[in-house]
C-alpha cells in the first residue's frame, strides 16, 4: 500500500473556491473569540493596568457568550474548511529545491501548529463549557489563554502567505475550476454552492442551539445548551456549597463578616446587622466564562457602605475571601472602581427571597460588568488596605 | 511577497511566539507535555479518525445508496456531523454532578436521537422526491 496522494482525491468541492469562503467566516469567528478572550483574561486580571470598566453592566454578558457561541459555530466550519483542504496534507515537499523547500516546509510546519491549536482551543473550550475537565496536570486558563496566541499567530501567517490565493478565489465565480488542484475533476455529490449552504446552516444551527444559555428568548430553542437557565431564583448554580465545601460553615449561626483594615479587624457585620444597614436592590446579571449568564435582582448593602462603616476612606480596592477554603478563587481584589460603583452589592437577597446556599448564603459579592467567578459566593470577610 | 504580506506573516510569527513563551513559561514539564499531547492527539483525532470515517462513510455510501440520495446524504452528513461533533461534551454530560441540578438538565441524548431521526427522515424523503423527479444529479 503506499501513501495517499493529493490527485487520490478527485471531488471538485475540495477546492480553494471552497476553502476560502468558509476560511474567511472560520477565521471571523477565531477573531472573534480571540478578541473577547482577551476582555475575559482582562477582567480576570487582579491588579490591570488599565481599569476593567464597571460600565456597562451587560459588557461581560455580551462578551463571553459571544467567545463561546462564536466557538461552537466554528466547529462546523472548521471541519468543512479541513476537509476541502485535505488533499494537501499529502503533498510531497522536493527536497532537492533547496530554499524553496526550506520555505514549503516551513509553511507546512505553520499549518501543523494553527491546526493543533485550533483544534486545542475548540476542544478545551467546549469542554471547559460544559465542566468537563478531561486533563489532569495543565491549567484550563493558562494553556487556552497562550493557546490562543499561538493560534491565532499562526492564523494571521496563514493568512499572510495564502493572501494572492484567498484574493483569487474570492474574486472569481465559486464555480470557478482556474485554481483547482489538477486532479480535483469528479463532479460532488452537490455543488459547491449547496456545500456552501449547508456549511451555514451547520453553523447556524449549533449557534441556535447554544446561544440559549445567554440569550434568553433563544432558551426553548437551544437544546444542546449546557444549561435550561433554572435555578433557585431563576438563576442557575456553577458550584454548589457542597462541591465548596462550605455547608457548615455558611450556615453557621455564629458567621460574622470581617472588615479589615490595614490589617485589623474594625467591624463584625452579622446577618442582622448587614439588614440593619441602608438595603438597594439592583437588577444585574451572573456572566459566567462558561457562557451562559442570567438576569437576577439582588437585594442587599452596598460595599461601599460597608467599608464606610467599618470606617475606612473610599477609593481603595478591596480583597473579597470566600469562606471556601480552597480553589483559585477563593480571595479576589475588587478593584476600586466596582467598590465606590453603587450597584455594587454584598447581596442578601435574590428575586425577593434570603439567598440560595448554593448561591452564596449568607451573603455574596454582585457587581456589574464582572465575570461570575469573580462574584464571589459565601464572603467571610472583605480587607481594605488604605 | 510585498512587503505588507512579510510584515502580516512577521507579526502572525510574533503573535505565535508570544504564546509559546507564555505556555513555555507558566506551566511546568508535566503540564507542558500534557499540553504537547493533547495538541498532537487532536490532529491525529481529526486527520486521522474524523477524516477516515467521512472518507469510508462516502465510499459506503456512494456504494449503497442510489444516485438521487447523494446529495442529500452529503448536507446531512454536512449538518449532523458537525453539530455532534460540538455536542458531545453535553451528549456525554461528563460534567455532570449529583449536587448540582441546574447543570446539563437537559434531554440531550433524547434530542440528539430526534435530530438523527429527522435528518435521516429528511434525507429519506429529498432523495425520493429527487428519484420520483428523474433527476440524478
């Protein structure tokens, strides 16, 4: 038996005409999901150079559901776009061309590394989706954050050596047989123009049956969505207290938050006597990095207020623990300008009711424009270093 | 290549780099070979696995089914595939966990047998519309 060769595939649908069309979408949706990826790993940031904006509060819903339904649109599109250009992967580099082959091979190497990143990035994103983490040593946030780099560095090359091609399939007819490989002469199964529209339609089609976790009038069509949406509060739960492990101590009748400033402890708030303070409802949204997000109203004391009292001055940022005791998330800086924003609450309350314990009982940080894991559930005491 | 290709493809170098350095220096040799793994297992995944099974799905079907169901076969192979392909995190709920019911509460497996139902369905009733018609193309 001997190796494939790219004249083995004789379909006229494995065609640049193809490839490019369903690149330039595949490659808006990378773009896509690279752009948000970065107000994600920005907003994640403890201590930004630039300020994560407070404003404006759905920034962060639009953003992330956005970085995942682009992802799971291009899934489709990706596997149209490698199949078109199959063939090639089978092309023999002439070693006796010298710099020539050096280049041809240097090319093929780009290839190599942009679709084992892409592929990287859409499997650990739609896994991380759904929480399912299938590694067992490397960092979700690290590996996809460079990852994404690297794909998306090897996108833009790829982009830079195929432009003449790109500009020349684009620019003629689809039907067009000019830049077909010399053994691309059997007639599809369709025609190039009914791949085309069925390659859309896949990708609609996942983009509808996702989009529901973040759009809420999308909800009864998005069937594959990780989430209906439901939940205690109309708002759903990605760690309950039990995977905290904080049932105890969350229900502790004894639980007094701490204010501390400047290292001492200068109040002790308890559950009567945050109700005792000024209590603002706000209507705001849970905007997780999974993609999904919902609307809730919240009830509870603004930080700021809090920090007042214990009787610190405004103006600083403050580090919000978790009585989890453990995970990445369990302290968190509130930078400055989410403290002094009025919207900004130490919740009590959710659509009316005392707090979930699942969704941080007894009280939980609700901010605008923030990633969910940074609102964090089941607060044990705030620090202010002035 | 003018100049402004060189300057495209030296910046996507640099962008590429740029995250190579950032893996390279924040995960360690376990977890850096873990990440090798894993971008090595997804393209033999695909260009292996994936490839191989549309390939002989397209000679087993080319063989078996009559000309007029062709087409169809080819965009529901198109459609499904790829939107299965998106779906198995959730097909499997491998995420899954007791404690938490407002986490995969969703039919998908139930869904996921309809949708092949009905595009099976569909592919069933295009090819036979197409046969009745004469076309065979």
């Amino acid at each position: 038996m001997r190796a494939p060769h790219p004249d083995d595939f004789t379909s006229r649908l494995r065609s640049p005409a193809v490839a490019a069309r369903v690149g330039v979408w595949l490659g808006a949706c990378f773009l896509i999901c690279f752009a948000t990826g970065l107000v994600s790993h920005w907003a994640q940031l403890p201590a930004p150079a630039i300020p994560f904006p407070t404003r404006p509060a759905w920034g962060y819903r639009v953003t992330q559901g956005l970085h995942v339904v682009t992802g799971c649109a291009a899934v489709p599109l990706m596997l149209v776009k490698l199949w078109a250009v199959y063939p090639r992967l089978f092309e023999r580099v002439d070693l006796r061309a010298g710099r020539q082959a050096l280049l041809v091979g240097l090319e093929r190497a780009s290839i190599g590394v942009l679709v084992a990143a892409a592929i990287f990035q859409l499997a650990t994103g739609l896994a991380n989706a759904a929480q399912w983490y299938p590694w067992s040593s490397f960092s979700f946030r690290t590996a996809h954050y460079a990852l994404a780099w690297v794909a998306i560095g090897a996108l833009v090359l790829h982009v830079a050596v195929k432009l003449p091609m790109i500009r020349a399939a684009l620019g003629a007819d689809v039907d067009d047989e000019a830049l077909d490989r010399p053994g691309a002469l059997r007639a599809g199964a369709v025609s190039r123009r009914a791949l085309l529209r069925g390659t859309w339609a896949a990708a609609g089609i996942a983009v509808l049956a996702t989009a529901g976790g973040t759009v809420p009038w999308l909800r009864q069509v998005s069937v594959l969505a990780v989430r209906t949406g439901e939940g205690p509060g109309g708002v759903p739960i990605n760690k309950t207290a039990a995977a905290a492990g904080v049932l105890d101590t969350a229900t502790d009748r004894g639980w007094a938050l701490d204010v501390r400033v400047d290292g001492s402890v200068a109040a002790r708030l308890t559950l009567a006597d945050l109700r005792a303070l000024p209590q603002h409802t706000v209507d705001l949204p849970i905007a997780c990095v999974e993609g999904w997000s919902a609307q809730g109203r919240w009830s509870g004391v603004r930080v700021r207020d809090v920090v007042a009292a214990a009787g610190a001055a405004g103006g600083a940022d403050v580090v919000v623990t978790s009585l989890q005791e453990s995970g990445p998330f369990t302290r968190t800086v509130l930078p400055a300008a989410f403290v002094e924003d009025e919207r900004t609450l130490l919740a009590l309350d959710l659509a009316g009711e005392p707090l979930d314990l699942d969704h941080g009982f007894p009280v939980r940080v609700i901010a605008p424009n923030r990633p969910g894991v940074l609102q964090t559930k089941w607060v044990a005491s705030l620090e202010v270093t002035t | 290549m003018s100049a402004a290709r060189w300057l495209l493809g030296g910046l996507g170098v640099l962008l590429g780099a740029y995250g190579a350095w950032l893996a390279l220096t924040r995960q360690d040799t376990g977890q850096l070979l873990e990440i090798a793994v894993w971008l090595a297992a997804g393209v033999v995944l695909h260009d292996v696995v994936v490839a191989g099974v549309v390939l002989a799905g397209v000679v087993l079907g080319r063989r078996v089914l009559p000309r007029p169901w062709h087409a169809p076969a080819t965009l529901a192979l198109v459609v499904w595939g790829g939107v299965t392909l998106m779906a198995v995190p959730v097909l499997g709920r491998f995420g899954a966990r007791p404690d938490n019911p407002t986490l995969l509460d969703r039919p998908y497996l139930g869904t996921w047998i309809a949708l092949s139902v009905v595009t099976l369905a569909a592919v069933a009733t295009a090819g036979a519309v197409r046969a009745r018609r004469g076309r065979d193309t």
